[in-house]
C-alpha cells in the first residue's frame, strides 16, 4: 500500500464532526434517565452496555480491516451506529435503552478502531506518533463541543441532541467512504463468509491476540485497563454526579466539557508533543499517571464545588495528554505485520475497563455518590504501578 499522508488532513476534519456527534447525547442522558423515571444505575448500565460489544469486536474490526479498507469499515460503523441511536431515540424501558446501546457498541468501538488502523497505516514511521496526538486530540476536543452543543440543544427539547447526532453520523460516513484513501496493507481477496466469519470471531482472536502481544506489551494492555476504568468511573460519575447533588442542567455539564476540550487541544498540542520529541515516553507515563492518581484523590477529599471542578480539570487534562502516548507505544510495539489486529485488541482492552468501569461506578453510586471517586482513585494507583513496571521493562529492553 502506498502512504497517502495528504488524506490525513481530511481524515481529521471529518472526524472532527464525527465526535462531535458521538458525544452531543451524554451531556442529556442523565436528564433523560430522571425524566423516564429510570434507575440511578442506568447512566453506568447504558455505558457498559455500549462498551461490552465495543469490547467483543473491536478485534473483528481490526481483522476485517486487512480485507476491506478503513474507509468502507467507517461507512459501516457510522451508519450502523445511526441505526442503533434511532433504537435509542424511541426506547422508553430499561431493556430498550440497554438493547440500543448494545447494537450501537458493535459500530461504535469499530469506528475507533478504523481511526487508529488508518493512521498507522498511512503515516510515515517518523509521523506516527504525531498524527496519532492529533487523533486523541480530535477526540478529546471534538467531543468536548459535542457536549457543549448537545448540553445547549437538550435546554431546548431533550431529544434534539439524539436527533442531532443521527444526521451527523450518516453524513460522516459517506465523506469517509469517498474521501479516504484505500490502506489496505495488501490487495487480499475477501474471503468467503464462512470463513470470514469465523476468523472474526471475537472470542477466538481473544484465544490467538497471546501469540501477538510481547511481555511489554501485555504489562502495558494492562496499564491502559485500569486508566480507562478509573477514568470511566470518574467520567460518568461526575456527569450525573453535578446533576444529582448540585443539581445543575445539561448545559452546565456541556459548558465544563467544553472548557476541558480547549485546555486539552492546548496540553496536547505542547506537552504531549514535547514528550514525544524527547522520546522517553514510558518514563512520562509514569508521572502522568501519578498525578492522574493524585488528581483523584484531591476528587475524594473537595467537596465544595469550585475546587471540585477544579481538580476536575486537572485530573482530565494528564488523562488525555496519556492517551496518544499510550496508542503511540502500542503501535511501536505491534510490528507493521500485526499493526491493524493490535490496534483493535487495544481498543478492546480500552472497552473492558469502560464496561468494569461503568457497571461498577453505576452500582456503588446507590450506596454513596463519592464511591465511584474512590474507586477510580484505586485504579489509577494501579495503573501508575503497572506504568512502573512498563517503564522498568523498556529500560531493559534497551539496554
């Protein structure tokens, strides 16, 4: 496959729009669970309900997308994500809303799969870790004006955000699907679906992802688990949390994920760059981890608002400037063979500690709001060891 680094740009300003869309609908749910009368688990529930078929087949994403392009799989994830939040748009009971979640998941964590495979495979190596800080960045920004317009549209009517959101995803994965390059690594026939089929079983890919992942890259997997549960947990806490004890609307909860998405365009674009330009990125790990942990601990202890926003801010900025170091790392490490399979395993990694994350934040919160706090604090303390042990390990590899 030729490098088409040229489609990049477009890659990005599409994106832009399409987390944009994938986030417009968080700042309004947990209005939408107290409206309907649901339960205060829902908000976990509906989350891990997304993330556990994010989970089971972001390794078929990743094997597909050595037959097809990224361009034709994004196609298929955006408009099969639309079809999920047209489900989701109409449900009124529990199980409809958690159905929706669960179709809309499958194409959801497949769109960030294709993200991740097409940069990999059309970057230049010495690119790789650069464009990959733009992919976290579009994410983390993006989506931070996702919350914001999706908090303003829900002061309007409720629904809005979700009707909002169908239309951007089907839109997105058109200019996608003709304006991308072809990256297929190889111009390999489809197989038949049978066998297609079964060599995209989520489960045995599971079985052989041992054959692929070195020790360093197992500890790192690992590493990265427990930052998105403890992320997880915090993240959609702290959504219903401001709506339930300060009792504040969609637009506030918009208003502060917007002001997140502009420190975290800054923080990406100089302290994430730097790092990568010093090319010691497992030791920055570390650190960023533990003020990550740090960050949470100060959630744990402030309960005033001001100073819990605050450490908010803080905690969200180090998060999102570890996200492009840790893809950065995992592709490295994956080999240009492999690349593709092991860029849908880590988002699948990444979607288990969403689900663990979400379920358990979910249930706690019933017994006290300030659980899930607690909780996410432990799990970037774990996360910080492991990075330890990460680090440790490329230092002798090194060596």
């Amino acid at each position: 496959m030729q490098r088409r680094s040229a489609r990049l740009p477009f890659l990005f300003s599409v994106m832009f729009f399409y987390h944009i869309a994938a986030y417009m609908v968080h700042p309004v749910t947990p209005s939408l669970i107290q409206a309907l009368g649901l339960g205060d688990y829902m908000f976990g529930v509906m989350f891990a309900a997304m993330s556990i078929c994010s989970f089971l087949f972001s390794p078929f994403w990743g094997k597909i997308n050595n037959y097809i392009s990224s361009r034709t799989s994004l196609f298929l994830c955006c408009m099969g994500y639309a079809v999920g939040q047209v489900f989701f748009r109409f449900a009124r009971a529990e199980w409809q809303f958690i159905a929706a979640r669960l179709f809309a998941g499958v194409f959801c964590g497949g769109s960030l799969v294709c993200f991740l495979t097409y940069i990999v495979n059309v970057s230049e190596p010495e690119k790789r870790g650069r464009n990959l800080a733009i992919n976290a960045t579009m994410l983390t920004v993006a989506g931070a004006f996702g919350y914001f317009i999706g908090g303003m549209l829900g002061e309007i009517d409720i629904y809005l955000p979700v009707d909002g959101q169908i239309a951007l995803l089907v839109l997105t994965g058109v200019a996608f699907r003709f304006g991308l390059a072809d990256d297929r690594p190889a111009k390999t026939a489809v197989p038949p679906a049978r066998e297609l089929a079964a060599g995209c079983n989520p489960f045995a890919l599971f079985a052989h992802a041992g054959q692929l992942l070195s020790p360093q890259l197992i500890v790192l997997f690992l590493c990265c688990t427990f930052a998105c549960l403890g992320c997880t947990a915090f993240d959609q806490s702290f959504n219903y949390y401001i709506r339930d004890q300060f009792g504040l609307s969609s637009k506030y909860n918009g208003s502060i994920k917007a002001i997140l998405g502009v420190i975290s365009l800054v923080s990406n674009s100089t302290i994430c760059i730097w790092i990568l330009r010093k090319n010691q990125t497992p030791k920055y790990l570390v650190r960023i981890f533990a003020v990550c942990a740090a960050a949470m601990l100060g959630v744990v202890l402030l309960t005033d608002f001001v100073p819990f926003v605050l450490v908010n801010v803080l905690f969200f900025i180090f998060y999102y400037i570890s996200q492009p170091l840790t893809q950065t790392l995992v592709a490295s490490l994956s080999g240009e063979t492999n690349s593709n399979t092991v860029m849908g395993l880590y988002n699948a990694v990444s979607s288990l500690g969403n689900i663990l994350g979400a379920l358990i934040s979910g249930f706690i919160y019933g017994i006290s709001p300030r659980l899930p706090f607690i909780f996410g604090f432990a799990a970037f303390a774990v996360s910080t060891l492991l990075a330890v042990v990460f680090y440790r390990r490329s230092r002798s590899a090194a060596a």
